[in-house]
C-alpha cells in the first residue's frame, strides 16, 4: 500500500515570506494525483482556509488521517470523515494499522497554554502519550512537533529534547514530523529514521510510504524522483490484509485528554467528539 505523508501545508488565504497560500489544496490534490495513494496522512498545520467539502474533495479519492498542529480549525478538523464514516482526525496515543503497519500519532506542540483554541502539552504529557504509543508498539511514529533543533521556532533546547527521547524511547523504524519549517531534514534518532517535512507551498516537500517494500521516499514539488529513498530491510513481513482501525488507548491517556474510547470499530461513533484546550 502506498500511504502519501504531508505535513505543514498552511492552507491560508494569506502570503507567507512572499509565497501565496491560497492555492494548497489544489496543488495538494495534483500531488495526490502524481502518486495515486490509498491513504493520505497529514501531520498538523493544515491551515485555516479548509471547509469540510474541501476535505471532502480529499477523501472522494484518498482514506485520509489527520493530525492538528498549532496552524488549524480544530472544529473542522473534528467534523472531517472518510468515505467510510471514520473520523480523520486521530485522538492522541491513537494506533491505526495502516497498509499492515501500525502508524502511532501524537496530536500539536509542546507549549504553556493553548492558542487560537488548540491544546498544548506539556512536557510530561507528551512523554506519557510516548508511553502509550510504546506501550501499544509502533512501526511509524507520526506527530506534528519535531525532535530538530531550530532555535529560532523553540529557543529552549528542553523541548527538542523531549521528543527526541520520546522517539527513542519508542524506537519505531521511521518517524515523520512538520512544525519546523525549511524542507526536509533527515537522520537516524538511536535505529529510528526520522524525516522531517515541509508541505507548505514554499517547500512542498513530502514523503510517501511503501509499506509492502518499508520504502519511505522524500519528494520535493513534482518532481518525477524522489530526492531521498530508503528501505528498512529490518522490517518482519507484516500480513498486509490488516486494515483494521484500532483505537485502543489507556484510560489514563483517555482521562488526561477528556475522552473515552470504548468504541473500536471504524464508523461506530456517528458524532465526533468534541476537542477541549488541555
Ligand atoms: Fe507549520
Ligand atoms: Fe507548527
């Protein structure tokens, strides 16, 4: 299965260091087209300008799981479904298997307070959601906030510090994240390949994932090579029939972010649930 990973893409009615944003989505979709993914994941950042019909011209064609950064409508976020009735937006500490994978995500940043109406966590709340990724096992690690140094976006080194532990402590073969922007970098972080993106319209990087082969490709606009490729050979064979949503968290994980998730099945819970600043 190939799963398309875009993060940051700052879908906004606005100029952003000279570049119109305007027209993300359109370029997204000729992305998506390029590819011909069965799934598309997006690591936070979406923008402010998506409606739910403009998701919904996504998921005509795509199976789409969504992450929140600190760029995003959190109450459009929620109301985005698949073809499928699952809701795209993952709960943090949620595992869905994907392609025979088992993607882990963690939701935003690390910060004081929340902004705009979109939580944030501490330092121990992230580590705890780590745990329970870990607890759950991971094969690919996605989350918005990133484990690179930019001192200019995060000038206390702490922070850094505690998703590059987070990453080691779980140790998945890859891990994806956005937030710091400047297209991509990527390094090993202990056995784990991290990749950081860059989807926004500046950049346009992204990744894709060819889950059959563990082959992650980096890619730059649309061009026709990839400008990075690499293949875990680690990897066990996986049974590439399971596609099941599995939604299974801790209650304490549950208790800390306001949710409960009884529910397991995919399309089982009709109204999606409300969000509220951590
Ligand atoms: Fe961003
Ligand atoms: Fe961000």
């Amino acid at each position: 299965m190939l799963v398309q990973i875009h993060s940051d893409i700052h879908f906004e009615e606005s100029y952003y260091h000279g570049t119109y944003e305007g027209t993300a989505k359109d370029r997204l979709l000729k992305m998506l087209k390029a590819h011909g993914p069965q799934e598309l994941i997006v690591t936070g950042d979406s923008g402010h300008k998506w409606t739910v019909a403009d998701w919904e011209d996504i998921t005509k064609i795509v199976q789409l799981t969504l992450l929140y950064g600190n760029h995003d409508d959190l109450k459009t976020l929620v109301r985005v479904r698949n073809a499928d009735g699952t809701r795209a937006l993952v709960d943090d500490g949620e595992v869905r298997s994907i392609g025979g994978l088992r993607f882990g995500f963690i939701n935003g940043i690390i910060g004081s307070r929340p902004k705009e109406g979109i939580p944030r966590k501490t330092p121990r709340e992230f580590m705890l959601v780590a745990r329970e990724l870990k607890s759950q096992g991971v094969d690919v690690l996605c989350m918005h906030d990133s484990p690179i140094t930019d001192a200019r976006m995060s000038p206390t080194a702490h922070t850094r510090n505690v998703i590059y532990s987070a990453v080691m402590e779980m140790q998945p073969y890859y891990s994806i994240a956005g937030h710091v922007h400047g297209g991509t970098s990527i390094g090993y972080i202990g056995r784990t390949l991290h990749a950081n993106i860059d989807s926004s319209q500046k950049w346009e990087t992204y990744a894709t994932l060819d889950t059959s082969k563990m082959k992650l490709s980096i890619w730059q606009a649309m061009n026709r090579k990839p400008s990075i490729e690499y293949i875990r050979t680690d990897a066990p064979q996986r049974e590439l029939a399971d596609v099941a949503r599995d939604r299974k968290l801790s209650q304490k994980v549950a208790d800390l972010f306001g949710r409960r998730h009884d529910s397991n099945r995919a399309g089982e819970r009709q109204k999606p649930v409300p969000l509220t600043a951590a």
